[in-house]
C-alpha cells in the first residue's frame, strides 16, 4: 500500500482525504501549547495535529503524526514524529510533502530537492522545527512506543492596521453563472477551503458561484494590493473598476492587481466568483506599501452620524481631532456621502 516516495505514502492527511480516518482524530492547533499523540497503530484518539497558518494570503498548513516502530504503512524507523506540509482542508486533492529533518543526508527517493529521504526524516526527541514566516515552531519533547508529546509555538503578529471594512452581502447561486439564487448572507470575509464539500445546505457542492459587495475605507491614502486566491474563477471590481478578471476555470490561483485609494470617500468593492467542479476555495486580501498580505475583512459597524467620530468617517486619516462647529460639518458630510455612495451602488 505504500508508494514508492514519501508524498504517496497513506500517511494521516491522505487517509482524512480518502475517508479512511476520522478527521476528529487530527487537532487543529490554534494555540501554543503541548499535545500527547498516540502512535499511528492506535485505534482511535488523538493521532495527530493540524496547525493552520496564513503567509502572504496564502495558507500554510502542517500535520504532525507519530509512526515508531513497524507500523502498517511506517516512513520513517528512526524514532520521532512525521512534518508534512499540506493544503489546509483534508478534502483538497493535492500532495502533502513529508519534510525532511535531515536534509543532507540521503535515505530514499526524493522530489524536486524539496524531500530527501524517508529513513531519517523524523523530527528525533529534543529537536525544533521551526518556520520564522509563519511563526511556528514545532518540537518533539518526549515519546513512548505509544505516544509521543509535542509542544507547539505559535508566534501572532500583529499585522498593519489599513482599514475597515462594513456591510458585507454574499449572495449565492446554485449554479456556475450566477443566475439561479440559492441564499443570502453577511459573511465578514471572503476566506474560505471549502474542498469538495457544498458551501451551504442550499448551495450545491459543484457548479456554484457567488456575489459579495461590500463597503471600505482605508487607513491612509496610497496605493494597495488587491489579492485573490481562487479555484475556479473569479472577477474582483473597486468602485466599479475592473481590476481582476480571471473567470475561467482553474486550479487554485493567485491574481493581484493595484489601486491608488484616497481617504475622501468612501470605496466600493465588489467580487463574482464561481466553481465549475472538484475542490472548491475564494480568498480576498489586500496589502500597501510591501507588507504581508492580509484578508480584507467587513465586520465594521457601518457609519453612523450618531455614533461615529469624524476620522472614523474619512478612514481615520485625520491626524488632529476637529472640534465643535466644524467635526459637526465634517461628519455630516462624510456621513451624507457614505448614504448617498451606498444608495446609489446598490441600485
């Protein structure tokens, strides 16, 4: 049953995909903090763990399972646990990619100088992996022939603060051309790994497609980033200006286009997007002046002259605070605009 190098291998992730494992064996690990897992023979309880991470608006995802001894399907003989890099969701059809602990020495088949052997990839007890980009470290502290603990690091960063987001509306469509409508929601972002599984009870799992349309405003003025990530196609606009036009059918692919933004309205953005078949995902990020992609969020109250303060109201680009007669002209008008804008797009 095993292949002939180890990303074919039927290691825990490829045995999620195949259904042959229950995923609630695998933790997913939001947190630092330390996990005992058994050995991949066990029956049943915790077997392994999955730590998502996101870099540059592009998911990053390892999966650590523990395999001493002769197991059925054993990679590695060396005593240690097993690092894989994978697609986040078990449900997508790509290959995991066994990381090689060891890499200058050999020990087996190799792909794209990316795995250099089986026979000593383990991560051995007292040993750290670590992964500065998306702050993890991943170190094996102990191990029995049953179980094996791990202590996971998780490094949050604080990522630039360019704006927000409010008033999000997805509308769904039960096929491929945005034609037939299926339900309405208010998601707050645009990040999803839906794999092959269906996005909602009323969407269907394959040839779907979407609708989002949302208000922004940005921190400051300048010029920012708009990033997708998408299988299948999708189509993004910012104030009715096309900028990512890529609605065909594809493999999860990342399209970026720029924008200069000004902090004197109020920005509307747009994104249609479909899945014709087979794994399905949508991401929508943004970035400015060569920093990390991040996801653009909508979960901002949206304005309101009662609640708001006047540089909340132009993106909170103001630098000293107006008072009196003029923060009352300056939140009325920014007010008024905002109404008027969103009137006027959702028509």
């Amino acid at each position: 049953m095993m292949g002939g190098g180890p990303i074919h291998q039927l290691n825990h992730w490829e045995k999620v995909k195949l259904g042959w494992m229950d995923a609630g064996d695998i933790e997913r690990v939001e947190a630092s903090g330390s996990w005992s897992i058994a050995a991949a023979s066990a029956p049943a309880g915790r077997r392994g763990l999955h730590i998502h991470r996101m870099v540059d608006c592009v998911a990053r995802d390892y999966f650590v399972e523990y395999r001493p001894g002769a197991d059925f399907d054993t990679a590695a003989p060396e005593p240690g646990v097993l690092v894989r890099l994978a697609p986040g969701d078990p449900a997508v059809g790509s290959r995991s990619h066994l990381l090689d602990m060891t890499p200058v020495t050999g020990g087996g088949a190799t792909d794209q100088d990316r795995e250099h052997g089986m026979t000593d990839a383990a991560l051995p007890v007292g040993a750290t992996y670590s992964d500065p980009d998306a702050g993890v470290a991943i170190t094996l502290t102990g191990a029995s022939p049953e179980e094996a603990e791990v202590s996971v690091q998780i490094e949050y960063r604080l990522p630039p603060h360019l704006g927000v987001g409010w008033d999000p509306r997805v509308a769904w469509f039960a096929d491929p051309d945005l034609t037939i409508p299926a339900v309405t929601t208010s998601d707050p972002a645009l990040d999803y790994e839906w794999g092959t599984g269906a996005p909602l009870p009323e969407v269907p799992a394959d040839g779907f497609s979407l609708r989002f349309d949302g208000f922004l405003a940005p921190a400051s003025q300048g010029l920012f980033r708009f990033v997708t990530m998408s299988d299948d196609g999708v189509r993004l606009w910012v104030d009715d200006q096309l900028l990512i036009d890529a609605w065909v059918i594809q493999a999860a692919t990342r399209n970026a286009a720029d924008l200069r933004l000004g902090t004197d309205r109020v920005h509307r953005v747009r994104l249609e997007y479909f899945d014709h078949g087979g794994e399905a995902s949508l991401r929508l990020g943004w970035q400015q002046d060569g920093s990390a992609c991040q996801v653009m969020t909508f979960s901002a109250p949206p304005p309101d002259a009662d609640s708001a303060e006047p540089d909340e109201m132009l993106g909170g680009c103001a630098t000293t605070r107006p008072s009196g007669l003029l923060a009352s002209l300056l939140l009325l008008a920014a007010t008024g605009l905002y109404r008027m804008r969103a009137r006027r797009a959702r028509r």
